[in-house]
C-alpha cells in the first residue's frame, strides 16, 4: 500500500470517530448538562486550578500525553517484526474505542469531583484502601516516567565526551537543540507574564510568540555555546522540573506548553507534506507480521503501541492537570477526546516514516537510520530532502527539537502528577483534609515542595542509576493504569445510573493484555534466575509485576 493513501484513510476513519462517536459519549454521559462552573473557576487558587482558554489547553493536554510514545511505540512494534497492517489496526480502534473513551472519560469524572485525580475517584466510588493502592502503583509508574523522560532529555542536550574531551562535531545538533529549548523556556515566561498579567490579547501573543520562536530557533542554530555531559543535563533538568512543577501553572506550564503546540502542529504539519511529497510504498515492513516471530502478537503490540493507542499515563494527565483547567465542560471533548486521536494520527505518520526509513537502511546500510529519533526525523526529512542536503539537515534538527518539547512537556506534567499523587495519599478527601487544614506529619508530607523535593530526587538518581533495569515493565504498568482508570470511571457512572458499558469491553481486554504481558515478563525474569544471570534488575522486575 502506497503511505499517502494510508494517511488519508487513517485521517478519515478517525474523523468519523470523533464526530459521531464523540456525540455518542456525550450524549451518553450527559456532558455539558451541568450548568455550574468548571472546578478551574470554583477552586481558583492562582497555581493549580487555573481557567484556559480550549487553544491553549489543548497545547498543555495533546503536548503532556504525547511525549516520545506515539513515535517510538510504533517503531519499536515494526523492529520487532510486527507489521504495519497490524500497527495501525491497533491504533485506530484502540484510538477510537479504547484510547477516546478512556481520556474523555477521566476527564469528565475528575470535572464532577471537583478536579481531583483518578486517585480520588477510586475512594469516593470504591473505598479508601483502593485509593492508596492505586496511588502507591501510579507515583511509582510516575517515578519511572520522570526517570526515564530526564534521561532521554539530557541525551537529548548532553555533548559526546572522548576522553574528557567534548567532540563538537558530534555534538553540534545536541547544542542547537539545547540551547533552543533554553530559550524556549524564557518566552513562555514571558508569553504567560503578558497574556495573565499585562492582559495582552491571546491573538496578538500568539503572533508575537510564533516570531519569537522562529527567533530562537534561528538564533540556536548559529549559537549554541552550551556543551554539557549528559550527567551534568540530568541535574539541571532535575533543578527545572523541582521549580516549574510548584510554579504557577500561568507562568510556565500553560505558556510553554501553548508554545510548545505550534511546534508540535507544525510537526504534523511537516510529517503530512512529506508523505505527500515522498508518497512511500509500505512494502518495506510487513502487513501484520513477520513470518517465524517468535514474540507474540497478543500481548506484546498492545503493550508496546500504547500512547498512540491507549495509555493508563493520559487520565493522570486528564484528571491531575488538565480537569484543573478547563475553562468549559463542552471543552472537554475536543480536549480529550479529539487530543487522543489527533495523537493517533501522529502514530499513523511515524509509520509511514518507519517504512520510508526502513526501505532507506535497505538501499544503504552505511548510512542508515537507526534509533526512534533518527528513523522519525531521517524518514521525514528524508522524504522531503532524498539528496539528504542542507534542507535534511535543517528539517531534521528540527523535528529533534519537536521530539525533545515532547519529552521536557511530558517530564514537567509527570513531576507534578507525581507531586499531586503523594501529597493525596496522606490526605482524607471524605474528611476534607487539604494540607493547609491538616497537623502533624500529615502536613509536612502533604507539603507540594516536600512532596515535589522527595519525587525529584528519586525520578533524577533513578534515572543516573539504571531506570532500564525496569524499564521493560513499564508497557505492562501503563496498560494496567489504563485498566483500572477504565474501571474507576465505569464504577462512577454505574453509580450514579449513567451508561458505561463503553468501558467494559476495553477495560476486560487491558486487563488480559496487563495480566498476560506481566505473566510473560515474569517468566522470563524467574528463568533468567534460575540460569545464574541474576542480578538486581531481575529480581526488581520479579518485585515490580507482582506488586
């Protein structure tokens, strides 16, 4: 099959989801019946719940659940021998039927609990001690995510040492990306100081935000005097994170990650103009699999695509950051809802990349694309630029750095979903308790800088010390996290006599997909064991599955 003319299908089968499956929910659930104000205007406190408009939410919502997994999910699935057909099967049913509903369905119940998280949820619907499970396994899930994202950021930033000596050369497209994101930062402080403080019109900020970014995307690529190690990146993004997940959600979050959307529309953008332009044949990769693949089908795809599917991570995102925000409850479909398919079609074009990058490597293995970032930004800019001139050279830093918003976006929500989660397990929310209303060790552990300090420092030395010793369970986690945020919501309509069985085939499948990938890696693990080839990685793995 020829990529465009899977584009073009995939675009319009997901476009039909939205419209008539989205108006399903709705109608179902009842969203848009309440008349009251949204919890970002009833709880308004100037740092977490603050009111943005549908644009600039949707830039902090599609730019957190996004991160690097609706690229390198797919990838990772075809170099695993999975096939293309296969691929994108999954992706625009999960996308519609599971992913969709999943998103829009956590929002939606956080809204009517005044904001509060999935956590939250669980203890109103089910009981307290559901709560605190559910929490203890999500902040760790989370720990992982914050380890994992600063480890990939500062790769992203660090410079290649060679015996102590930095390589220039080789670190010249880390500088500009480095020293672009740095900058990146300061006018997002600057873009939010103006809009919420000096009341500039959003459309003439956003203008000026553009150029700007055109500005210091210029200015990186000339000057980048910044060449860091890796490990010295990894305590600076520690330091950032510590700060901007306590910060004001006006000052940096909601800017940044506004910001942050044009990039990532000009992205989709740019993936779309290459496939036009390119039209690759997919024949490169498989339809649904390679024959003789010893790794299963079920359930390792749907563990491996999962944020371009379905991903327990976004109704953290829904119910820990977003639901605080939304200006309106209508706003909540084309937020979650269309976010998550909109992510899908992102998923759709890395294929499209793969299989462009793929038939590349074949026609010259001295040259070719390896890792997800060199495949997505290779394979676009590839088939824009075949000659790979100064044009892929340009296109390609670019995407990188699209690649890398991604990833400091997606770090920045993890740490202060991390933050919500802990200081709500020390907190009664049937009693009212909040941590200014509460004594004793309670209100130090509930304190968000105390909570922030303790999540920062064990997302940063995980992330120095071997996050990748456990990594491999984090498909199985993040599905289980799906799961259960499936169950929490079809508990809460069931109880107040709404209609749910929409969750109920998605959330059986995730459960089996969870407890089969689990059973898998812990087999492998115990006879990795029993062969003498233990170390701690293992037995954390062995731990890890059975909590």
């Amino acid at each position: 099959m020829n990529g465009l003319v899977l584009l073009i299908l995939s675009i319009a089968i997901l476009l039909c989801g939205y419209v008539f499956y989205g108006r399903y929910l709705c109608k179902k659930w009842g969203v848009g019946e309440a008349k009251e104000p949204t919890p970002a205007h009833t709880m308004e406190d100037g740092v977490d719940y603050v009111p943005a408009k549908a644009p600039v939410l949707m830039g902090h919502h599609f730019s957190s659940i996004a991160g690097a997994g609706p690229i390198t999910g797919p990838i990772t699935a075809v170099t695993m021998g999975f096939g293309w057909g296969a691929c994108a099967l999954w992706i625009l049913i999960g996308g519609i039927f599971f992913g969709g509903v999943h998103d829009f369905g956590a929002l939606f119940a956080s809204l009517r609990h005044g904001g509060k998280s999935i956590g939250e949820i669980i203890s109103v619907n089910m009981s307290k001690r559901a709560k605190r499970l559910f929490i203890i396994f999500s902040y760790l899930t989370l720990i992982l995510v914050v380890a994992a994202f600063a480890s990939i950021v500062a790769g992203t930033f660090g410079a290649t040492v060679v015996d102590g000596v930095v390589d220039k050369a080789a670190s010249l497209n880390n500088a500009r990306v480095a020293m672009v994101s740095l900058l990146f930062i300061i006018i997002a402080i600057v873009f939010g100081f103006c809009v919420y403080r000096r009341n500039v019109p959003m459309g003439v900020a956003s203008g000026i935000g553009v150029l700007a970014i055109v500005a210091i995307i210029a200015i990186g690529m000339n000057f980048h005097p910044i060449y860091l190690s890796s490990s010295t990146w990894m305590w600076i993004v520690g330091a950032y994170i510590l700060v901007a997940s306590v910060a004001p959600v006006w000052i940096l979050l909601q800017p940044r990650d506004y910001l942050s959307s044009f990039l990532l529309y000009a992205m989709l953008a740019l993936a779309a103009v290459a496939v036009v332009v390119g039209h690759p044949s997919m024949d490169s990769l498989p339809v649904l699999n390679t024959p003789g693949n010893p790794t299963p089908v079920f359930p390792v795809l749907f563990t491996t695509i999962a944020c371009g599917a379905i991903s327990g991570f976004h109704s953290l995102v829904s119910s820990g950051t977003t639901s605080k925000q939304l200006d309106k409850e209508t706003d909540a479909k084309p937020i979650a809802y269309g976010g998550m398919l909109l992510e899908c079609v992102l998923a759709i074009l890395t294929l499209v990349a793969t299989a462009y990058a793929f038939s590349w490597n074949k026609a010259n293995p001295d040259m070719a694309l390896k890792g997800a970032t060199a495949i997505f930004g290779g394979g676009i800019a590839g088939m824009i630029d075949p000659s790979r001139g100064s044009v892929y050279e340009i296109l390609y830093t670019l995407l990188v750095l699209t690649y890398s918003a991604f990833c400091l976006t997606s770090l920045d929500t993890a740490t202060r979903l991390a933050r919500f989660m802990f200081q709500e397990f020390w907190l009664d929310g049937s009693k009212g308790e909040t941590p200014d209303n509460v004594t004793g060790y309670k209100k130090v552990l509930s304190n968000p800088y105390v909570a922030t300090i303790i999540t920062v420092v064990l997302g940063i030395l995980l992330g120095m010390n071997g996050y990748g010793k456990i990594w491999a369970l984090f498909g199985s986690a993040n599905q289980l996290l799906a799961a259960l945020g499936l169950l929490a919501v079809a508990t809460w309509l069931s109880n107040i006599g709404k209609d749910n069985k929409m969750f109920l085939i998605p959330m059986a499948f995730m459960l089996c997909v969870t407890i089969a990938s689990l059973f898998i890696n812990t087999k492998a693990q115990i006879g990795n064991i029993l062969a003498g080839g233990a170390d701690w990685g293992p037995w954390a793995q062995v731990c890890w599955a059975f909590c």
